[in-house]
C-alpha cells in the first residue's frame, strides 16, 4: 500500500490491484499512518523512503 501511494496512486487504484474495496484501503491507510505517527499519505511516503520501506 504504501508503495502504491510513493507511486501517486488513488486509494481506488491500490484498491483494485490488491483487490480491496476503497473504504478498506482507507482504513488500512489511516492505521499505517497511526502505526508511523504521520498525519497524512505525503508524510507517510516520506517516512517510508527514509527507513528504506520504499525505494
């Protein structure tokens, strides 16, 4: 998921490729965000790429 949003993509679009529902993408979103202490998707990104969870 968060490669998805260092990739620019819509919670819709994560959500068909990992065959989700787009209200199930959120709530995984809003509990990674919770899980890193971010406030949004920009910060979680961020986040992701500076502990190498992303590239």
């Amino acid at each position: 998921m968060l490669r998805g949003m260092s990739q620019g993509k819509s919670n819709g679009q994560i959500g068909r490729e990992l065959y989700l529902s787009e209200d199930t993408v959120k709530t995984h979103a809003r509990r990674l965000f919770r899980k890193l202490g971010v406030r949004d998707r920009a910060q979680a990104v961020a986040h992701g790429f500076r502990r190498g969870l992303v590239s």
